[in-house]
C-alpha cells in the first residue's frame, strides 16, 4: 500500500474521531500537508537502506564498502520493495510484451490470454526475456527476499576429514618374551611372581637345576682356570658359547667367572620390563627342553587395530595422526599415527583393519580393551570448497547455482573430492571466489524445471515426432531432468523420447 495513501486515510480517520470539533476547511488542510509530507519523504531522495551494488541479497543500515573497495547502492523510500500481495497484472510492466500465461499453481499448463483457474486465481503473464535459453534461472528480487536465497563465494579452505572408528588394543608382538628352558631342568624355587605381576629387567624369577648346564659350566671353568689355556682367551670361547647357547642368563655367567665355582643351581632373571602374562613354573616340577615357564610383554609401547569402513579406506594412508580415546577413561586421549595398513577385508562386516602405534607410559590401556580413533585424513592443503548445502547432488551427478547478480542464477556442474567440517572440495566447475546459492538451491531448481517445461508448451506442437517430449530443464540445469510428453489435455512423464505417442 502506498505510505501517502495510508498516512492520509490516518490523518482522515483522526479527523472524523474528533467530531465537530474542527472545521471542515481545517481538516482538509491537515489532510494535504499530511499527504505532502508523505510525497515528500518519499522524493526526498534520502537513502534508508543501503543494498550491494551487484544486486546481491546483501543489506545494510549504515554505508559501507564491498570487499573490493565499491561503495553500496542507498535505496530511497520511494524505491523502497514492498512485500505486499498485488495482482500480477498490476504488477507488471508495461513496456514488455507478454508471451503467453501460466498456471499460478505452478502445474503445467498455459493460456494465451489471461485467465483464472478452477479456484479463481489469476494466471501469472510471463514477459519476453524471462525465459532465456543461455540455462540461466532469473528470479524477481521478492521472490528471492521471500524464499530466503542466500550466496556464499566459494573459496579456499583446508578440509578436515575425521574418520571415527572403533577398535581394541593388542600387544606389540615384538615386546614379548618368553622364558624356556633348552634343556632338560628341573625347578627348585620360584620367586613371588604371578600373572599380571609387573617385573624389572634382571628381576629373579626362578632357580633351575639342568644337568646339561652344569657340564657346560664345569668345562667352561677348567678352560679359565688351566695353567695352559687361561692365558688364551681364545680356548675359553667355546666353552662360554655352549653356556649361551643353553640361555642361561649373562648375570649367572659373569658370577661363575667371579666365584670360579661351579654353581648347584643357576638363578634365572627376567629379560625385559613388562607384565607377566603367564606363569607355569612350579617348585620341584621337571622342564622337558621348550617346556615355556615365563611370558612377559612389554605395555608401554602397545597397537591399536582398528575396523575402519571399506568405504573410507581409500582415504587412509600411512603416517596420518590418529587419536584414540578409551571407554575406560573418558576425557583422555592417547595420540599415534597410523602403522601399518593390512591387505585384507573382513566379508562378514566389510572392514579393513589398520595398526595404530600408541605409547603407553602410565601402563592404563590394557589387553584387548575397547578404544575409539578418530583419524585426520585432511591433506593440510587448502582447496576450493563450498559448504555442503550449495551442492545439489542426484546420485550420478552433482551441481551447485552460480549466482550472477540481478536475480540471475547459472547452474553449473562440478567434480568433488573430501567432505569435512561442513564443506566439500570442489576439483573441477568452480573458481575461486565464484558465489554459489548455499539456501534454498532446490527452490532454484524445481522454478528452472517448469520454466523449461512451460516454455516447451507455448512454443506449441512440432511435426516432428520426437519434439513431444520435453526435457523438463536445460541439459546443465534442473537435477530432476524430467521429460513430459503432450497427450490431449493431460500431461504424463514419459520415460525417454522413443517412447512418446501422441
């Protein structure tokens, strides 16, 4: 509604609420110099907004500049847009011709001359030039106030991409020990030791008796005590290398070359720091050569095997940090990288398992506890990317609306690559910088799709057969890429041109 016709319906309602209290002549006058107070705050030319120069959706209250240095457009009251339901035809401009008319239900059809629907409505004229063939969508600036399009400039970001999978924790298999005899033994005593006791190298764990080395012991003696040989470390090598080679301890060697005694028993000490996984040793019990009395494995450096989906392997590669939480401790997280990647699906639940390496020093993750990772796969480049919601994606094919200033939207193929923190990597169709619609894209689309469709109907029948079937938008536009086919009054899809009859 026009704000003079308002101001001076007010300033009349006002008047004849007063009653007779003011003349008629007077009333008249407050009438005109409201109205021309309206008429001249709307010529006054005095900005009350201030809007892009480009015409993008872009406002402000106060001047300001664009990102290259351009000042905003002011818009005066009397340009001001209104956001009031008028009649089409009113709305319309004259100065254009008007091609044919379209249903304002938005169905499929279309009138030469004005008319209404079954509900009344008047159809909606559709001006030359609106329905351009360069594949471009042209939107009036209140449809886009009304249907909230907003543009965002694609650019270049570095995208993270979290891979979250579970998993467990495992031994490194090269930090365990396990204590054997070679010979045949017997045990005399076992230390206070037992499963999942934390040991020390060099801790006592048992004494054993075995015949075999205390013959190599003896003869190893002789060879360093003789008049003739002790001289010559060479004869003693020998000797010295049959006590190795029977795995008695380097401490129980170095102390019979100290006592140069034979000893009853020799004292065999724990190899490695670690938790004793397994004990068999028991006083009194008879060894038979391989016979394991002892296996010890190291925490502090332990695996974590992680599931991760088949699916997001090809996004995985070695040396990528990872992050592992456990269920036990929550708030903590234990940091690696990724190891080893093993060649091999699991059938059953489609996954690939990687080997994450975790340092341990507090020995709080234990054997076979569950664990979640999360693994960075982002590259640390930055890409030209665009938020998730620009992009209108069928399955087959992906496409984002290029935003070309003045209601004009380009719809544009484009190839994409990693997914991460709300945005995705464009590889190809979009430069830096370019604006795309990041809201109501689909909007966009579903106008572009009956705007190609109503075209196709007032261009009218072709002698060509094939021309029944309509494309429902330009080969690079609308995603849903319909065809209708003319069949009387009534209006079917068709599923590919071959197949229309008429």
């Amino acid at each position: 509604m026009n704000r003079a016709v308002f101001t001076s319906a007010a300033v009349a309602a006002l008047i004849a609420a007063a009653g007779g209290g003011f003349i008629i002549g007077r009333a008249q006058r407050q009438v005109a110099d409201a109205a021309s107070m309206a008429v001249a705050a709307q010529t006054s030319g005095e900005p009350i907004y201030y809007q892009d120069p480009d015409g993008k959706p872009f406002y402000s209250l106060m001047p300001m500049k664009t990102k290259d240095g351009r000042d905003y457009q002011g818009v005066p009251a009397g340009a001001d847009i209104s956001f009031e339901e008028a009649s089409a035809l009113q709305a319309a401009p004259t100065h254009r011709k008007i091609k044919y008319y379209r249903n304002p239900m938005g169905l499929p059809d279309t009138s030469p001359t004005p008319k209404k629907d079954s509900m009344g409505m008047d159809y909606i004229p559709v001006y030359e030039g609106e329905d351009s063939d360069d594949g471009s969508v042209k939107l009036s600036r209140r449809r886009i106030q009304r249907t909230g399009v907003k543009s965002e400039a694609a650019a270049k970001r570095v995208i993270r991409t979290m891979i979250r999978a579970p998993g467990t924790i495992q031994l490194d298999e090269r930090r365990v020990s396990v204590i054997a005899m070679r010979s045949e033994s017997f045990v005399l005593k076992v230390a206070n030791v037992t499963t999942g006791s934390h040991v020390i190298k060099g801790q006592p764990l048992m004494e054993v008796y075995s015949p075999a080395v205390s013959s190599a012991a003896a003869e190893y003696l002789a060879t360093i005590t003789s008049k003739t040989t002790s001289r010559d470390e060479s004869y003693g090598r020998g000797s010295r290398q049959r006590l190795m080679n029977l795995d008695v301890p380097e401490a129980a060697i170095a102390a019979i070359e100290k006592s140069r005694t034979v000893p009853t028993s020799i004292e065999w000490t724990a190899p490695r720091d670690g938790i004793v996984l397994e004990r068999n040793a028991i006083e009194g019990m008879r060894v038979q050569p391989g016979g394991v009395l002892f296996r010890i494995a190291d925490h502090s450096m332990i695996w974590a095997l992680i599931d991760v989906a088949e699916r997001d392997l090809g996004a995985i590669s070695i040396g990528q940090p990872a992050t592992v939480k456990a269920r036990s401790f929550p708030g903590r997280e234990f940091s690696g990288k990724v190891e080893v990647i093993y060649p091999e699906i699991n059938k059953e639940t489609r996954t690939a398992r990687i080997r994450v390496g975790l340092s341990n020093p507090d020995l709080v993750l234990l054997h076979d506890m569950y664990v979640d990772a999360q693994i960075d796969t982002g590259s640390g480049e930055p890409v030209v990317s665009v938020p998730d919601s620009a992009v209108m994606d069928t399955g087959s094919s992906q496409a984002v609306f290029v935003d070309k200033g003045q209601g004009r939207f380009e719809p544009r193929e484009v190839k994409l690559g990693h997914r991460g923190s709300g945005y995705v990597e464009v590889r190809q169709g979009l430069a830096d910088g370019e604006p795309v619609v990041v809201s109501a894209n689909f909007l966009i689309d579903a106008e572009s799709n009956l705007k190609a469709a109503l075209k196709g109907f007032s261009e009218g029948p072709s002698n060509d057969r094939s021309s029944h079937c309509l494309v429902g938008a330009q080969p690079a536009a609308g995603l849903v890429r319909r065809r209708i086919r003319r069949c009387g009054r009534n209006l079917r899809p068709c599923s590919s041109a071959a197949g229309c009859d008429s």
